[in-house]
C-alpha cells in the first residue's frame, strides 16, 4: 500500500474514514460537551440519509468496483446495512476507503497486542482487572466495537464512547510518505489517540512506513511545572495540519494546538527532512474556529473557500473614534508566521490570510491565474458566521475543483455557482455515475451537496471526516 499525500488538492486514490457508530446514539446531553459534542444526534438519520452517501460517493470515485452496479440494492433492503459495516461478511471492505474500525480488528487478531491494547484502555479508563480479562477473551471484531463504543456486546455501556473517532482528520496527518500522529487537546480523545498509534504501528499495511511515523514529544520536564496541568500541554490535531505543496505545510495554532505543539511539529519535520517550509496560522482559542481548516480549506491550485472576518483585506475602520480606540475592528485577524529550514533570518510574516494563500498559489503551486477566494455565506453578515459554524469552509477535495459539503450552506454554495461551479445534490451524482451518464474523471468545478440536518450538529465537515493516504502529485 502506497502512502503519499502532497497537496490537498491532488486526486484522492486512499483514505481512512469511520462510520458513525452506535456510541454517537449514546451522547446524553449532560456529557454532549464533555465529549465535545454540541448536541445530540439522531444515529439513525446520521447513518442512513447523511453518512451512507458520503460512504457511496467516495467509492465511486475511488473505488467503484465495490459499488458499481449495486448501487439500487445497497439500500433496498435492511440486511444490506451491512454493507456500511466493519466486519461484517457484506461490508465493502474497500482497498481504498478504508474503515478504521477494520483497521482495529485486524490488529486485535495479534494476542500480543490485544492483550497490551487491552491493557491500556483499561488502565486509561479505570476498568477493573476482572474486566480487563473478560475483555482480552472477546473476539476481535467485538473488541474493537467496545474500544470504539464504550459498550459491551449487550449493550452495557462500560465507558465512555468516542463519538469523535467520525473526524479521523484528527488522528493523524500524511505529509507526502509520512505520518505525523496526533497529540490531543482534550482527555476525551485520548482514546483515539491511542488507538490510533497501534494501529499505525501495527497493521500490515503501515509495515513498509513505520520508520516514517512521527510521534510529537512532550516539552521535556513538563511534569516538574506548577499547576496540577503542567502549564501550556503540547498538543496538536490534524485539523490544525495542512498540506500545501510537497515541502511545505501549514499549522494552525488554536484551541486544539498549542504553540509548543507546534514547535514540536516543526522540529520533527526539519529534522526528518520531510519539509522544508511551515507556516504557523494563530487563531483565536474560540469554540466556533477549533481548527484552521474550520476557517479556510483549498479547492483549487488558485482557488480557497475562506471565512470573511478573519480577512485583513479590508480593515473595517469606521470614522469614529470608537471605532479606533475600542480595538473591536478585526481582532479575529490570524497571526502568520513562515518558518525556513536551516534559515538563519527571521522567520517571514504575512499581514492577512489571503495573502499567504495567494503566495501558495503563485510560488508553491506555480499557478499563473489569479487567486479567488470563495468566502463563507457569500461575506454576508450573519450568513457568513452562521455557514462558517455549520462547515461552509471546511471542505473535501476529491480532486483538484471537485469538493464535498454540506447542502445546507445556501449563500456559500451560491458563491460557488457565482464562480462557475455546478453544484449537485449528491443523489442525483450518485444516480448519473450509476447510469454513466457521467464519469469521475469527467466531473470539474463541482460542488457536491450532501444532506446534513443531523450531521453538521456534530461541528465537523468532509475535511474533518478523512484522512487521506494517498493523493496524485500534482
């Protein structure tokens, strides 16, 4: 299996994804935020009328042996469900949309290693020794449900679900042959966190790459700090890691990575020779950004869907003098700063988002036309703010100017269509690739709208919900 992810643009060949599970069905409201969650969600909805398309379309454009000619029976009837399931006879079991559930699975077949994650999660949980054993005896496929959901085979909860694990995003980051492992802000990814390292360390499909998996160190002697946390913790998240061109990447500090993280992040990479160029993007710690990718995402070499107000083209200076002496006008400006491997000068800074969007264009991605730039809710107040929270700006890419997001961004999927682009219900996609009516390879400058009533309350977009292995160089 190959591993390669240079662009966030390149045509998408592999990914990891995970289907929603039934802990997300068990989010109760008075934990919804612990988990990071900000509402519950009807399982079912999510499952069957949001996520299942997404699961369809990506195999059709990555995979279509799985699902071409199947594509009326899939859900015609109940027992077809299956399909959509981890380890189970009927699940696609794709090559490349690949389920990380499955991912668990295999590895658990290992005794060794089921016994050591085993003892992990537990240890991380508080589970009792006694339970720690009757777990080790669980087949792998039931193990991996339980590591997942937090509930027992008879549908005892035991801990808590990951409902988090949807937004694989944040696992892990491929910077062109590596893997750069996520260190988690919050105690309620934890558990993702790891299982993840023993999944990539462990499954044969990684074997060839384990060399080039890269864990982020704590700062050393954190634990010596005054306060019970330690000071600033070094996390980071894979929301916060863009890669924009094969050797340069983007880093979002925010309220998921912290600035040692970051630090961390660019230490690594120099030192691996992975990049040559990082560019930290500051963002305000607020709930509503989370990630950078929250904020802007790429959908062509000279194209970026990006969140009007935190543009510094223009300054929003009023007349008065309030406007001035108050500091209310574009305080949610980023902070850019470019970092050079081996450079002896002061790191580059750039006065605005868009112009260090417009430079990765022309001089990493050697584009020759100009820059546009697709703002959330069209850059009307309060459409832009309102789409921005419902993932107008975190966006997919299947390939260079094809892109996945919710249908329910009126005004930005508008200023999409203003710019040229079809924008298409992912039924009726999903309906012309199945007749050939159209072709993969034959769809440019596309929108693709996929139902989202229940799956954008759970703050997270297409972008969030993939993380990709493989990409085509540009």
């Amino acid at each position: 299996m190959r591993i390669n992810v240079s662009s966030e643009i390149g045509t998408l060949r592999s990914l990891i994804i995970h289907s929603p599970d039934s802990g997300i069905g068990k989010v109760a409201p008075s934990k919804a935020q612990d988990w990071l969650f900000e509402d519950i969600l009807h399982l079912e909805t999510v499952r069957k009328k949001e996520y299942d398309q997404y699961v369809k379309l990506l195999l059709y454009f990555l995979d279509p042996g799985k699902i071409k000619g199947n594509l009326s029976n899939i859900d015609a009837e109940s027992s077809m469900r299956n399909f959509y399931k981890p380890c189970k006879p009927e699940f696609h079991n794709s090559e490349h949309v690949i389920e990380i559930e499955k991912l668990l699975a295999d590895i658990l077949h290992d005794s060794d290693i089921c016994k050591k994650l085993t003892a992990s999660v537990c240890a991380i949980e508080g589970c009792s020794y006694r339970l720690q054993q009757e777990l080790i005896k669980s087949k792998p496929a039931e193990l991996a449900k339980v590591f997942i959901s937090g509930s027992m085979y008879d549908g005892n909860m035991i801990f808590a679900p990951v409902p988090n694990f949807i937004f694989t995003r944040d696992i892990g980051i491929t910077i062109n042959n590596f893997i750069l492992l996520s260190k988690p802000a919050k105690k309620a990814r934890s558990r993702e966190a790891l299982l993840a390292r023993y999944i990539f360390f462990n499954h044969p499909r990684f074997q060839n790459y384990r060399d080039n998996i890269l864990e982020i160190p704590d700062t050393i002697k954190y634990f010596l700090r005054p306060g019970e946390e330690h000071g600033e913790k070094t996390t980071i998240e894979g929301g916060d890691v863009m890669v924009v061109s094969k050797r340069h990447i983007l880093i979002g500090c925010s309220e998921r990575t912290s600035a040692s993280g970051a630090s961390e992040a660019i230490k690594l990479l120099f030192e691996n020779d992975v990049v040559d160029k990082v560019t930290v993007v500051r963002i305000p710690h607020k709930r509503d950004f989370m990630h950078i990718d929250t904020l802007f995402t790429q959908v062509k070499r000279n194209m970026w869907v990006v969140l009007g107000s935190i543009s510094s083209q223009e300054q929003h200076k009023g007349s008065e003098a309030v406007d001035y002496l108050s500091e209310k006008r574009n305080k949610e400006k980023p902070e850019i700063i470019q970092f050079q491997k081996d450079s002896k000068e002061k790191p580059t800074s750039f006065g605005c988002i868009e112009e260090l969007l417009d430079d990765i264009s022309k001089n990493d991605l050697n584009s020759q036309e100009e820059t546009i730039f697709i703002y959330s809710g069209g850059k009307q107040f309060p459409y832009d703010v309102r789409e921005q929270w419902t993932d107008s700006c975190n966006l997919l890419a299947l390939k260079e100017g094809v892109v996945v997001g919710y249908d329910r961004n009126d005004y930005t999927i508008q200023a999409f269509r203003d710019h040229g682009f079809t924008a298409i219900e992912v039924a009726d996609l999903l309906d012309k690739l199945e007749k050939e009516k159209l072709k993969p390879e034959e769809i440019e400058n596309t929108f693709i709208m996929i139902p989202s009533a229940e799956l954008s309350r759970a703050r997270g977009g297409f972008h969030c919900m993939s993380m990709p292995l493989f990409r085509e160089e540009l």
